[in-house]
C-alpha cells in the first residue's frame, strides 16, 4: 500500500514542535505527546525509525537538528515515506540555499506550509520536483547567512514541466552531433559445487544510457525479452525470428518510460534525460550462460602438506576475452611455504587473506589454463582442527558478453527536425558473488 501519511511533524532535540500539518482526521493532537514519551525520552531515537504505538504507526528520520516524523494510521509503506522525507529536505534546501535545520524553519514558516500543502494531498505524496514547485511557488526562503546562493538554472518551458510530462528534460537543447551510448551490464551471482553443478545462480543487470539528442526526442528500446516478442508479432500477425528469447525478472524503470505503453504493448518507449542515466534494472534466474566453470581438486596430504589444482575454462566465444580475471583459493591460515605452475598468468600466495592469488590479465575464450600448486603447512603441538575449506571466489570482466543472453534488437530515435542519430551499444559482463566450493 502506497504511504497514507495522516499527519506530518518537525521536532527540535528537545521534542518542540517546530511546524506540523494534519492530513487526515484519523489521529488525534496528543500523536508527538506520544512519540516524546515512547520514543524520545525512552532514548531509543537511534535503535529503529519505525514505531508502532497504539493503532498507529510512527515514521521519523533527523536531519541536522530537526526530527521528520510522518503518524500514518494505516498499513503504509515505509520505504515510501522515508523516499518521501528525503526527496522533501532537498526541495526546501533548494528554497532556503542549501540548509535545513531549526533556523532554517522558524525563519520560514509560511513558505514550509504552502510546500507542504503542494507535495502531499490527503496524505499521499505528490510531486516534490524543485524545479517543478518553483514554477508556480516563486516566494523565494530566507537564506542563512552561511549558505551560497546556487546557480540559476534555465527554466524550462511551464505547460509541459506543471503538467508531469517531461519534468526531467528542459526544451531547447541543441548539438552539433546527436549520440546515444547504451551499456547493458551485468553481474553474475553463483554458487558452484567442486565437480561443476550450479548450486545457484542468478543475474542482475542495468541498462545505463548516454544521451546527447537535440530538441525532445522519442526513443524506443527493442529487446529480445520473450513477453516484448509475444506481443510484437500479436500486433503485426505474424511470428518473429529473433533467436534466444529471455524472461526478465524483477524489473524496475526510470521514470522518463511511458508505464502505460509499456503494459499495454510491452514496448520500452521514452523521452530521455540529457546526460547519463539509469534507464532500468532488470534480474534473470533461467537460462543463465556462465562465462567461467572452475573444478578445484585439493588434496591434504597428512598434516603438513596440501596440493592444489585447480583449471578454469572459459565457456564464451574463442573470439571474446575476459579482462582483470582474479581467481582466489583459500588455504589454512598455518600455511608456511608455496610453489606454483601456471599455464597462464601469474599466481602468488597473500597471507593476508589467507587465499593462493591466481591473476590473469588477458583471458581468452574457450581455453582452459590451470593452475598447480604445492602448499607446506607449519606443523603445530596443539591439537589440529577441521578446516572449513571456504568457496573459492573469481573477479572478472567479460566485454560484450551477456551472461542473461539480453540483447539490444533495435533502438529508434524519432525527432520532429528528423535528424541522423548514431547509436552506441556496449554490453559488460561482471562477476558478482562467483563461488566455487571446493
């Protein structure tokens, strides 16, 4: 359920009400009574910002040296309502020259209650854009004397920012050449036995984009997710030829791509922000393509001795290469000698983190280098303990491979002038949590 708030309080160290704004009559006046007594003179401000007391539900967060509380009476949700306090401090920030604390608010109380009454109605928030609220809210805050006065942005054109439909792009941007740069990347998350078997994997991948368009472009994004496809070759009657299709978990847009679209075509279309952005992260648990398989063989030879072996293949194309590949198998912490043999790279022994330093700078697809090692343990009186063999872990970066298998089918860009665009697309494969038990 979406944040609900029925009241909203600002509250020095000392429990004074600062300013407040009832939403909804479902609360009494006693509601920071309470949040003083349960919570501030109890002590616990630092242990949880979220207490129950009563029916109802207490959200606060301090900033500086004021307290935010948000009394909500209803199940609500709290990641909203701090989401909320924050994007709220950076708007009256923008207002007050960059402070907010108690000063701050007693010097601007009107302002505050008219800010208030813009970015929530009924207790659900609204739009807390600063550039937006400035607009039509023009009073300017009283500054603190130790605040820097910021930068005046060009203001952007009125009817289309108040109406929500392009809040995060200003009109009249001009380039001499218009590019777009697209990079899908991706870590892999996986837990693999010694003889090879997925124990579990997953991958979480972002498409970040770069735009540099002139005018107000309109961009759409084809990709070869499975429901994307169902639906294109529904509209167009007739079956598509795209290869591996995928399904995408999970999945989480910036706020430029039109939702509505999307649900009812399934099409990533949008009107972009200038510069660099998150366009969506998506997350991928089927169909995984690893980059790497390890089998590890180790071998405790008595109590003084261990040989290690382990090959690494790479599963990718012979025409990719991995960069930075780090391979770190643990030894026992009693480890006094190593000698190695490597087909590639270089290995050493880091007492450290107690782990044989496999490092690779340049790894070719479908090749599988090995490395061999001899480990001397220093023989102890005490009595010797299990040792717990911790996962072997890999560091690695795989250019224009997909462990998800995503592509980018088509990127359109559509500008009423009709300029040339040049589309860049650049895909990065990473290891996330990549363990090998051995």
């Amino acid at each position: 359920m979406p944040l609900a708030a029925s009241a909203i309080y600002f509250l020095n160290l000392r429990g004074d009400v600062l300013i407040n704004r009832l939403y909804r009559d479902d609360v009494g006046g006693n509601m920071v009574d309470a949040f003083r007594m349960h919570i501030m003179q109890t002590k616990e401000l630092g242990t949880c910002p979220v207490r129950q007391i009563g029916g109802c539900s207490f959200f606060y967060m301090r900033i500086s040296n004021v307290y935010i509380v948000i009394v909500v009476s209803s199940n609500a949700n709290v990641a909203c309502a701090f989401k909320f306090v924050v994007e709220a401090v950076s708007l009256f920030k923008s207002y007050f020259g960059g402070a907010f604390d108690e000063d701050a608010i007693r010097n601007n109380f009107v302002l505050i209650y008219e800010l208030l009454d813009e970015i929530m109605d009924f207790g659900y928030p609204q739009n807390l854009s600063p550039e937006i609220l400035k607009l039509y809210i023009t009073q300017e805050g009283v500054r603190s004397p130790f605040s820097s006065k910021p930068t005046d942005k060009p203001i952007p054109n009125a009817t289309l920012q108040v109406t929500g439909a392009v809040g995060w792009r200003r009109e009249g941007l001009v380039y001499k050449k218009n590019e777009v740069f697209l990079d899908i990347v991706e870590s892999v998350n996986l837990l693999m036995s010694s003889k090879g078997s997925v124990l579990r994997c997953d991958v979480t991948g972002k498409i970040l984009m770069k735009c540099f368009l002139s005018g107000m472009p309109d961009l759409k994004l084809g990709l070869n997710d499975k429901i994307g496809l169902e639906k294109e070759s529904q509209i167009k009657s007739r079956p598509i030829k795209s290869g591996k299709t995928i399904e995408l978990d999970d999945v989480t847009f910036h706020q430029c791509v039109n939702l509505t679209r999307f649900n009812s075509e399934k099409t990533v279309s949008f009107v972009p922000p200038d510069g660099e952005f998150e366009l969506m992260k998506y997350r991928i648990t089927e169909g995984v393509n690893l980059p790497f398989r390890v089998l590890p063989t180790i071998k405790e030879l008595g109590r003084t001795r261990m040989e290690v072996n382990v090959k690494v293949k790479s599963v990718f194309g012979p025409k990719m290469f991995a960069l930075g590949v780090v391979i770190k198998v643990p030894v026992p912490k009693q480890t006094a000698k190593t000698s190695f043999q490597v087909t590639s790279g270089r290995a050493k022994y880091n007492a450290s983190i107690n782990c044989l330093v496999w490092k690779i700078r340049k790894f070719p697809g479908q090749t599988e280098p090995t490395m061999s090692a001899d480990v001397e343990l220093i023989s102890t009186i005490a009595e010797k303990k299990s040792w717990t063999r911790p996962p072997i872990q890999m560091e690695f970066q795989v250019p224009m491979f997909t462990a998800s298998g995503l592509r980018v089918r088509f990127l359109k860009v559509w500008e009423k002038s009709g300029y040339n665009t040049v589309e860049w697309v650049r895909y990065i494969t990473k290891a996330g949590s990549y363990e090998i038990r051995c």
